[in-house]
C-alpha cells in the first residue's frame, strides 16, 4: 500500500514560503487600459484615471504597470478599451502588492474581483 503524506498547517505554511503560491497559471500580455480608484474623489485629485499596461494575466489576477502607487488594498476599476466599436470591457480589482519599475512605472499585482472563466481569459492571450 502507498503511503500518503499529510502536512500539518505549519508543515503546510512551510511548504508554500518555498515555491509558487498561485493558484491560477499566468498569461503574460500587452494590454492597454485606463485605471481609476474605484471612490475616485475629483474635487481633491483632478486626475482620476491614469492609463496602464496590463503585463500579464490569470483567471484571478492581473499585474498592470502604472505612472501612479496604488497603497495595497485599494480597489480600482480597469478599462480595456475594445476593438471593432465594441463596448469597453471593465474589470474590478484589489491592489494586492506593489513594486517600482526602473522606468518610474510602478507595477501593482491585483486581485480581480470576479474570476474569469477560462474563456474569457483567452479573449485576453
């Protein structure tokens, strides 16, 4: 009989700080989009919406690279604008991480709201 191994939380906890903790594969990408803090107040921040690159992709998360920090926990809404007059597609984040670019650009690792299923996110790779 095979022997099965069962890891404690800690065990577990362990085992997931050594390697890849995501739960979705990632899709690297090229695109465009506008972002914007989802309580946007315009009267204290005229600039509401900064355009961004969305590097790469997964049924639950996105890493866009922006000219603005987002603090962690900050919702935004992301506008991919469509091609052939089709209407914009939007999608409902959580900054979850973020880093700085040697550019100046900072790169925000999110959480999407809703999942997307498998065909969507091909519509995206």
């Amino acid at each position: 009989m095979s022997e099965q191994s069962i890891l404690c939380p800690a065990e577990l906890a362990k085992a997931f700080a050594k390697g890849e903790r995501r739960v979705w594969a990632r899709h690297p990408a090229t695109i465009d989009g506008i972002c914007q803090p989802v309580a946007a107040d315009t009267a204290s921040e005229p600039e509401s919406a900064w355009p961004g690159l969305i590097v790469d992709i997964s049924c639950g998360g996105i890493r866009i690279s922006l000219g603005r920090r987002f603090q962690p926990g900050t919702p935004l809404v992301i506008e991919l604008p469509s091609e052939n007059n089709e209407p914009s597609r939007y999608l409902q984040v959580r900054v979850v991480h973020v880093s700085p670019e040697t550019d100046g650009q900072w790169v925000h690792g999110c959480e999407l709201r809703v999942k997307l299923s498998d065909d969507d996110l091909q519509d995206f790779v």
